[in-house]
C-alpha cells in the first residue's frame, strides 16, 4: 500500500508543551494510515526511536459563507511518544 502517510506537523500551544514536558510530537497524518505504517515512516525519516503511536480522528467542522453551506474535510492525528534523548529537528526551531 503505497501512500503518503505524514501530512503536516502540527504546532499548536498544547503540542509544544507535549513536546517539552513528555517528548511527544503531533502530525497530521493520512485517514488511512494506521499506527504500524506511522511509526515506521517517523523512524525512517527522521531516524529516532518511537516508543507509541496514538491517533485521533476528527470530523470536518460545518462551515457557512452567506446562504451557502459547506464542511471542511475529515483528517486524523497521530500524537508520536520518541525515546527519551531522541529529538525531531523540524520542531527545534518552533
């Protein structure tokens, strides 16, 4: 199964704390992906060690603009525990 599996990171004032306090990083992540291929592809692309792998799927909220209605698209989360030491640069500089 050949798929894009990582998105984007999310930084948000809850993940950085997360990523300070406990060495959790955040990504937005394909909705078909599960936990086994997110895992492999962190530790491929950034060389660390992922001791867990949580994912969270969310509804696109209901948006309106005048009389037209609309919703935003499904997407999941995966919120990355590293072995201790083990640090993502991307999220160095945030």
């Amino acid at each position: 199964m050949n798929l894009k599996v990582l998105k984007t990171p999310r930084l948000t004032e809850k993940s950085v704390l997360q990523k300070e306090v406990s060495n959790q990083v955040t990504f937005m992540v394909n909705k078909a992906a599960n936990k086994i291929e997110i895992k492999r592809t962190i530790e491929q692309v950034f060389k660390v060690t992922v001791l867990n792998v949580n994912t969270i799927s969310n509804r696109g909220k209901k948006k309106r603009m005048g009389r037209f209605t609309g919703r935003r698209p499904d997407w999941k989360k995966a919120i990355v525990t590293l072995k201790e030491g083990d640090k993502i640069e991307y999220f160095e500089g945030a």
